[in-house]
C-alpha cells in the first residue's frame, strides 16, 4: 500500500461539516492570492505534501505519524459527530469523562498540528546558529558532527532537521496541557440563526480573553474553534463542567470569522458570500501590487 501524500492538518470529517448541500466547499488561501476564491471538495483543503512525514538523509519519507493521526482521527469522529448531530436536534448530550477525554485530546491536537503553528515554532526555535553551534560543540568527540562541521550544514539540511524536530515534538508528552483544559469548562456554543456560519481557517483555534501573556491555566483564558459551521467547541475559565448555549447575535459570528481569517493562511466556508466578504481586501491589495 502505497504512503498517503496529502496529510490533511484538519480532518476531513470536520471540513465536511462546512460544505454546502452539494458536498463543497469555497476556499481561499492568502499564499495564492492569484488563484482567488475556488470551489472544492474536503479533500482539496486544508492538507500539505507530506506535513508530518519525517525526512532520511537519502529523501525518503516515514509516513508513521500520518498514520497515527489517521487512527487518532477516526475516534475523534467517532465522538465529536453524534455530539454535533445531538446538538443541531437540540439535544444537549451527556458529555461523561471518556467522552471528555477524548474531545480534549482532539482539541489539543488540533491546536498543535496545523503549519501555522509547526512553522513558526520550528523557524524559531530550530536555527541555522543553533544547528551550527550543536555541530561544533559535537565534532571534537563524534565524527559524523565533525564531517558536518567541514562540510557546512545546507539549507536543504536545515529544512530537514526543522521538519523532523517539528514532528518529534508532534509526538510529544501533552500532560500538562491535558491537566490545565480539564480543569476549565468545556463548552458547545451553535449559532441560532441558518443564515449565519463560522469559517474553518488553518490555524483554527483562537485564544480569547486578558490581552497579557497569561498562562494558559488561568481563568481569564478562553481557547474556541469550530466544529461545524454552526457550532463552536471551546473551554474557558474555571470549574471542568460542560455548557450547552446559543449564539444569537450576529456580531459575535462575524466577529470570531474576522479572528480566524486573521490568524490563519487559508480559509473555507459553505458560502462563498462570507469567503468574499472576508478575503476580498486581501485580493484587491493582491491586485494593486501587481498593477504597481
């Protein structure tokens, strides 16, 4: 069986639910601007060549974490959909302690997979000096280091060690964090009017509340993304209940839509009125700068 290629960094099964009726989604990616606001399946978005395949010297490709993520994400599906059917009915379910477990491992995971978040960590933290200064610190007791030493380390080599690091990291311990979401309330939030929806971006989780660099335990910090778009899952302040409510105003919509197209490179939604509404700045300035 061959290695699967398009790793998508949001499950598909969360992306079907921001299609229209025909199964579709619009998109647009701030990257390629000239390409604009394009129809597609979940299967088109929201995905990049081999995100979390390790890389060997020789080019080849370890697909293992994919496959992980793939098994991770048919539990999560299998939790999340009957919550997100329950809820559209106007049901509040039973969220009991598995059922809650499992939503906190698929939000955290979510949180640290996307590229948005991988990039900018790996870019930081992964540099060419630090690289560099491991290599000579190594080379007077271990040859390979002393062979990178003389031979100078690539941009291709970098790359390569800053994709791999990012993916170890992916396959971290997550305790602490698991211990702080815990112990906030977990909450599902849908939007009470059906002319009104959420836009699923790449970088899909917002942090809300104090506008200070405050630990993520504290009460003040309120983590939210959409499940569907109708429906928002999030934990926020203190207490480890679980909260059912409306969203009634439309402000509060448009609002979480202007955050998610900020933050995140690419967008999707089931209408393309509201990937319009959002993007069309950033293509007309697009357009500008190649008229210029």
């Amino acid at each position: 069986m061959p290695s699967p290629r398009r790793h998508h960094f949001i499950p598909q099964f969360i992306i079907r639910e921001f299609t229209d009726p025909d199964g579709y989604v619009w998109k647009y990616d701030k990257n390629k601007p000239q390409h604009g606001i394009e129809r597609c399946t979940p299967k088109g978005v929201h995905w990049e060549r081999h995100l979390y395949s390790n890389v060997a010297p020789d080019g080849k490709k370890d697909p293992r974490l994919e496959l992980a993520l793939a098994r991770a994400e048919s539990k999560w599906s299998s939790t999340l959909k009957p919550i997100i059917d329950a809820i559209r009915a106007g049901v509040s379910p039973e969220i009991g302690n598995a059922t809650r477990a499992t939503i906190t491992e698929y939000f955290y995971n979510q949180y640290r997979r996307v590229p948005d978040r991988i990039t900018t960590a790996a870019t930081k933290f992964v540099t060419q000096g630090r690289l560099q200064a491991l290599v000579d610190r190594r080379a007077a007791t271990d040859p390979m280091f002393a062979s990178l030493q003389e031979d100078g380390l690539s941009n291709e080599m970098v790359a390569r060690i800053r994709k791999n690091a990012a993916n170890i990291a992916l396959m971290g311990d997550w305790e602490a964090v698991r211990l702080v979401l815990n112990k906030k309330s977990l909450f599902f939030a849908r939007i009470s009017s059906p002319n009104c929806s959420f836009v699923l971006g790449s970088n899909p989780i917002g942090r809300f509340g104090d506008p200070g660099d405050r630990h993520l335990a504290h009460p003040s910090i309120e983590l939210s993304m959409p499940i569907a778009s109708d429906i928002a899952l999030g934990f926020t302040s203190d207490g480890g209940d679980a909260h059912f409510y409306p969203v009634e105003h439309r402000e509060v919509v448009r609002s979480q839509n202007l955050s998610m197209f900020d933050r995140s490179s690419a967008v999707c939604s089931r209408s393309r009125e509201l990937i319009e509404s959002l993007a069309g700045p950033h293509i007309r300035q697009h357009k500008a700068a190649k008229q210029t």
